[in-house]
C-alpha cells in the first residue's frame, strides 16, 4: 500500500531534540461504536419532519404491502422513512433519488433518519413515481401544517423560472412525417410480436420486448399529439418547421443558459420570502415565462388555501396579461417592466423610406388627434391594437394625397396604400405599474 510522504524543514534544535510527532495514516480501517441518536441535536429539523410525518395518515402507503408477518418474504423499507427521506430532501432542494442514496452514506441527518442503513436510489425513486399521487397530496398537508402554525404567511412570495434539460436528445426531434413513419413502424413490430409463427422466444424475453413496443408506440403517439399542439400555436408559415421528440413528446427546445438552445422543460417554482419555504412547483413546455404566475398564484392557492398578498418577479412576466390577472385576483404585483421593443432604423431603409421622413419628422395635433407628415399631409387615426404592454395606434395618409404627393418616393416607395406612422403608447394598467415601481418601497425589493 503506498504512503504519501512529505518533506518538513525541523528547526536546528528540535533535530538534535529527535522530536517525536504523531503522524497521520489515513491507509487504515477504523472500528468506532456510533450511538445514532447522537448523530444530530434535539432541536434539529430532521426531528421535526420524522415526528411531522409521523402524525400523518399514512394508511393509503400500508395497504399496498405485500410482505405480511408470519408468511414468506422479506421486509420492506417503512413508508413513513421513505417520506421523510424525501421531504426532508426537498427541504434542502435535493429532488434526486441518487442523491438521497449518497447522502445517506455519510450525512448525518440522513444517516440518523434511516439508521445508518443505505436506501437504493431505486426504492426511493420506484416509491415516488408508484405514489405520485398520494405523496403530492401528502406534501399539500405538510404545507397546510406549516401555513397552520404560522411558519408560512404567503405574505411575500419569491417566483421564478428555470430551465431544466430534458432527457431527450436533438436528433429526437423530428416532423411530422418522420414520426407517422416511425409510429407505422412501431405498430408492424407489436404485431409481429404477436405472431405464433415468429421467432421463439422465451416467455419472459417475449413479454419484455412487447412492453418496451408498447412503450415505444405510445410515445410516439403522444410526441404527434404534442406536435399538433405545437402547429396550433404557430402561424400558417411556421407549422410546417415544427417537430416534437419521440422520446420525451413533453419536452420542447429551448434558449437555455450561455444562449445555447436544447430540449428543456420550464420549471416554475415559488417561494414564501419569509420560511424560504417552497410553496408551489410547476412544469410547463412554454418557452417563456411570460403566462406562468398565473398558473402559479393557483397552485398556491390549491397548496395552501389562499393567494399571496404580494408576488415579486423578474421582467420576463411582467406583461398586461398578467397584470390584469394579478388585479382580479388581488395579488401585489412587483417586477420589473420590460424594455420597449422599437422599430429599428434600418427597418426604414430597407423600405426605401428617407431619413427625412423618419417618425420624428412627423407632428401630432393632440386636438384633432392627427399627424402631419413634412410635405403637410394629414394622417387620420386608423385603428388601435395591444401588442403586450403597450397600445398600437396607427394613423394614415390617404392613397390618392400620397400618390400626387412629389416626395412619395422618399416617403412610401414600397406601399400603394397612404403612409402610415403608429404611436406606441402605455396602457393604463402599466402606467399605474410603472408609477408603483417608482415608490421608495418598490425599490426596495
């Protein structure tokens, strides 16, 4: 076995001395008695979940064993260890099965939970996905305790979005004449598997291979469903670019972090700003983030049985859609607004418009609610439209005034209809907003 080995400088003196030190080996096995009530303190939270789930109902996770005293078989992990395991895991924002494993290994906490025995991570994961469920429900009541003796006030709550990687690769996703080809095929191997004049196989080889068929062919199945919705969400053009996977149908591609694009899934988390409690988790194929408070403020609302008085939020959700759920549904909007998209320069130009009669050459009457273009001509007030935060009004100059006008060619080349100019302005709800922001105690936040 080798030996690390290290060169120390001892002082003149301490050498003709021969200075005895104790050195440290690390190339042994130690045997130490471990009292495991000891491994953590009195007042350490992981006491408080174990007696919290304790009080539980936990009946629905007993009917199901199998394994009863006084007949065959071995015994099985305790449910009540099991939830604990994971609630007291999602407390510190661990959501793998593996991770859990690891950790019972060597932190105590865990080691005290299950007595310094190990959990396979598939146990922990075979019993999530089996009581999927029962245990969302479960961690509904747990909430509903805490919110009961007052360690949770949804007087603030913290929501954000991230993007999670999918397990499903790009080469996945196809359109939607590839998936029809490979769900042809999927359908023809099921049924050749059912032929009594096929391959032999042995019964347990045949039934594994028709269930991973089956398994097959509904994801390919759904990954066409998905695909339709996503060509429902599409302009005429665009639909026929869109492609969903065949082996993760729910994943969609998205902009993750350092720009790179990939399949994701949009995870929507809220946090009580005063526990750092989570109180809500939401998964969702939108790309942005821009119509999930909603749904968010309603998964709390379920949770917990009431809303947030205040919800602070990033600009990606700040937007009129929101703002005007946020109001009918009492929540404090806080967030910061998005920059204002603009018509670029050069969009102009490639229109052949002149820098002459760019936007700022044009003057508003506010009393006839009308513009004049540089050469006189009146722009009427046409329609209005909203265009996320803001309103479209568009005026227009009238064809025939444009036509006999000796500057069209610098002002409308391109277009037979009179020039338009629109005017961009705040609705009433972001104004208000916007004035919101701008208070001592918005800034704050």
């Amino acid at each position: 076995m080798r030996n690390d080995t290290f060169s120390v400088t001892v002082p003149q003196g301490e050498q003709q001395r021969r200075v005895r030190r104790k050195e440290i080996n690390r190339q042994q096995l130690l045997l130490r008695p471990v009292e495991v009530e000891k491994l953590v303190d009195l007042d350490h939270p992981v006491r408080a979940v174990w007696e919290l789930v304790g009080r539980l109902n936990l009946e629905p996770f007993y009917v199901e064993i199998e394994s009863i005293e006084g007949v065959a078989g071995r015994p099985v992990w305790d449910p009540r260890l099991l939830i604990s395991l994971w609630i007291y895991a999602y407390k510190g924002g661990v959501s793998s099965a593996r991770e859990i494993a690891r950790l019972c290994e060597y932190h105590p906490a865990y080691q005290w939970l299950a007595a310094l025995e190990v959990v396979n991570y598939h146990t922990l994961a075979d019993f999530r996905i089996r009581h999927k469920e029962a245990l969302d429900q479960l961690f509904i009541e747990v909430l509903g305790v805490l919110s009961h003796e007052g360690l949770i006030t949804l007087e603030r709550v913290m929501h954000d979005g991230t993007k999670v990687k999918a397990c499903a690769s790009d080469k996945s996703f196809h359109r939607k004449a590839t998936l029809q080809d490979h769900l042809r095929l999927a359908r023809e191997q099921v049924e050749q598997m059912r032929d009594p004049e096929s391959e032999e196989l042995s019964e347990r080889v045949a039934k594994a291979r028709q269930r991973a068929l089956r398994e097959k062919q509904q994801r390919l199945e759904e990954a066409l469903k998905a695909l339709e919705q996503i060509e429902a969400s599409r302009s005429k053009g665009e639909r026929e670019k869109a492609r969903a996977s065949s082996t993760d149908p729910e994943a969609r591609i998205m902009l993750q972090a350092k720009g790179a694009y990939g399949p994701a899934y949009n995870v929507q988390i809220s946090t009580d700003a005063q526990s750092k409690i989570i109180v809500g988790v939401g998964v969702t194929p939108s790309p942005t983030d821009a119509g999930e408070l909603e749904p968010a403020v309603d998964r709390m609302q379920a949770n917990l049985g009431q809303r947030p008085k205040q919800a602070v939020v990033d600009a990606g959700f700040t937007n009129q859609a929101t703002m005007e759920a946020m109001i009918e549904k009492q929540v404090d909007l806080i967030g910061a607004l998005p920059e204002r998209n603009r018509i670029p320069v050069n969009r102009l130009g490639q229109r052949g418009v002149s820098p002459d009669f760019y936007p700022q050459a044009f003057e508003y009457d506010a009393s006839a609610d009308c513009y004049r273009c540089p050469a006189g001509k009146v722009l009427i007030y046409e329609t209005q439209e909203r265009q996320g935060a803001t309103l479209r009004r568009r005026y227009r100059a009238k064809a025939s005034e444009c036509r006999g006008c000796e500057f069209q060619a610098k002002c409308c080349p391109k277009t037979k209809r009179g020039r338009s100019f629109v005017r961009r302005e705040a609705t009433p709800e972001i104004v208000a907003f916007q004035a919101k922001m701008e208070t001592p105690e918005a800034r704050c936040l």
